[in-house]
C-alpha cells in the first residue's frame, strides 16, 4: 500500500499504525505527481489518497490512477468526508474515509478491498 498524503505527520502515522493492522505499507507520496510515480515504482495493491494536496490534486490523481493502474485499490482520506465526495468517489468506485474517523475504519476499508 502507498499514503499519498502532503502532510509528513499524518503520512509518518500511517506508515507506523497501518502495519499494526496486517497492511504492508510499500511507499509514500507528497503529492499526486509523485504518487503516480511512486505506484509505477512499487506497484502496491491499494492507495489511501488524500484529495486536498498541492499540484496535482487528489482527484486528478484519482483519475490517472485509474487510467494508468486499473487494478490498483484506492480508498480516499479526506478530512472533508461529506456526501459531495462520497458521491463522486461512487463514480470512480472508491471508498472514503474521514480523518477523524477512528485508523481502525481506514484498515478495514484497505482490508476489506479497496477498490
């Protein structure tokens, strides 16, 4: 799995929480041009994807995922984990899950499938 996150914290978190819960954290990214670079170079199972990052966008980077790794899962982490985003995360066939909902909800979404 690789975080795509522009905060250092809340990825540092990640790479140290998510294991905890059987997920294999494969890399990680500040943003979604090195996102995209990132997933060529691991080649992960799942993305968690944060949408509000400079440059290339969370949802730009969405698309691209899908257009270049199809296969690859994406579950979105957002801090804005409001109805407007759970309905265009729909469209693409993605999870979402809030910041403030509890790491154990993001583990379940990476282990259930992420999409």
């Amino acid at each position: 799995m690789v975080v795509v996150d522009d905060e250092p914290d809340l990825r540092a978190l990640l790479r140290s929480a998510l294991p905890l819960s059987g997920i294999r954290v494969v890399g990680e990214a500040e943003d979604g041009w090195a996102a995209l670079a990132e997933v060529a170079r691991s080649e992960p199972d799942a993305v968690v994807l944060d949408l509000r990052m400079p440059g290339l966008d969370g949802w730009d980077t969405l698309r691209q995922l899908r257009e270049s790794f199809p296969t690859t899962g994406v579950v979105i982490y957002t801090a804005e984990p409001g109805s407007a985003v759970s309905a265009r995360a729909a469209a693409f066939g993605v999870k979402v899950v809030g910041k403030s909902d509890r790491l154990a909800q993001l583990a379940d979404a990476l282990l259930s499938g992420a999409t």
